[in-house]
C-alpha cells in the first residue's frame, strides 16, 4: 500500500530570537512580530550567511549563496528538533505554494571527493562561463545553471564521518529567479530581505507558536484579530508543547 506523504510543508523561523524554554516576554512578543510581519509582508528571501559549500571529483569546490526561502517537509509530530534548530516559529503552507513558486524539495549529494554530480555541475558552469552562449529564449545559461546548482544541498559536513544528517531536514526550497510570477514575488530596495513571498489568508494552513503563552499574545493583538476575521475558516493554530500529538 503507498505511504501517504504529507501536503504541509512548514517555514521555521526565529533563531535569532531565541531557541530556548521559557522564553523571555521580550522573546514572545518578537516572535509575534514576526508573525504579522510574514501575515502583513510575506516570507523572507535572504542569502545564507555562509555558502553552502560542496565538494565533487577531482576536488572540485563551490559555494552558492543564492537568496532562498527555506521549508520542511517534516511531519509536526517530529519537527521538534529542527525547530530548536531554525527558529520556534512555524508557518505552514501547501506544497503547491512552493511548486507555484517554482520551488521544490532539494536535491541532497554528497559532499566527498567521489560525488560525481557536484563535479559535473561545476564542469559545466566553467564551460558555459567561458562561452557566453545564451538559449532561444535570450537566457543566460549560466544564470539558468546557477538556479539548479542552488538546489543541491550536502547530506553531510565535510568532515570525516559521514553522517546523512541533512538528509532529516527534508528541505524544499524556493530560489530568488526571473521566472517567479511577479504577483508572487515582490522585490526589495535592501539586503534583508532580498525579496518577499507575499501570502495570503487562505494561503496558510497552521501557525505553530513556540508556546501557549505566545499564542495567548498573539491572539489578542488588533493585527491578528483583524487577520483571522478575514478566514471563512481560521488555520489550525498551536504551539510545539502539543505538536507530538500530531
């Protein structure tokens, strides 16, 4: 019998907030924030601060830092752990919120010396480098290759051990390109964010607050009353203290 996959697909947010119980009621009332600022603005799109780097045959290295906006196919009743790693704050959509966005899940390699994919890819980025050629369409190949290559994303550190342990995260990524619809992309004149993923009401399915006592804030604040009474039916609504139940 086929496994049912899950259709949610979860954007953790607010390690720089804070990842740690209890939280301070400063903490709470910034995750709140953050919240109406996804509701109100959308998701951000923001280069990693470091580039994820990838090793391929005859040692062959890049790293991409392209401006993404990052989620997990995690099922809530495990997804835990990867908060207390990206941030307490979860906000769930669909996955054709992300496939619409030209976005979809990533495509894990290893990152050793005989990973025969990094290697290929980054042969062929200096080749269409080198050339300049451009397609029928007047895109650059390079830009059209560099989209791809962001999509690739390591199992493991580069380090001894090979441990799969990005393979867990089931990570699903929408890259910052031209061929995003432009009713569902809006560009920014700063660094942070690079751009924004507008989302509507209907848009999103479940918000997981940190805890009962973020939710409590959240929930008599005028920007979300206002939020909810726009929902014919309200999103499922709860916190990482009973997601295990899931």
């Amino acid at each position: 019998m086929r496994q049912t996959r899950s259709k949610l697909l979860v954007h953790w947010t607010g390690k720089d907030i804070g990842l740690t119980h209890p939280l301070s009621e400063p903490q709470r009332q910034s995750y709140v924030a953050r919240l109406e600022s996804i509701l109100g603005s959308g998701f951000w799109m923001n280069k990693p601060e470091f580039a994820e780097s990838l090793l391929g045959y005859d040692l062959t290295t890049y790293g991409l830092q392209p401006a993404m906006t990052c989620f997990t196919e995690i099922r809530l009743s495990q997804a835990r752990q990867h908060a207390h790693q990206y941030g307490l704050l979860g906000v769930g959509v669909e996955r054709d919120f992300v496939l619409d966005r030209t976005g979809g899940p990533v495509h894990y390699v290893r990152n050793r010396p005989n990973e025969c994919i990094v290697g290929s890819y980054s042969q062929l980025f200096k080749y269409l480098n080198n050339h300049r050629a451009e397609t029928k369409e007047g895109e650059n190949p390079v830009g059209v290759l560099f989209m791809l290559m962001s999509f690739l994303k390591p199992m493991s550190e580069l380090t001894n051990e090979e441990d799969h342990q990005f393979l867990d995260e089931q990570e699903w990524r929408i890259v910052q390109n031209d061929r995003i619809k432009k009713d569902h992309i809006a560009r920014q004149p700063g660094d942070r964010p690079v751009a924004l993923l507008p989302i509507t009401h209907h848009e999103v399915s479940v918000i997981i607050f940190p805890d009962r006592d973020t939710v409590n804030r959240a929930i008599v604040s005028d920007f979300f009353k206002d939020w909810l009474s726009e929902r014919v039916i309200p999103p499922t609504i709860t916190c990482l203290e009973d997601v295990e139940s899931f």
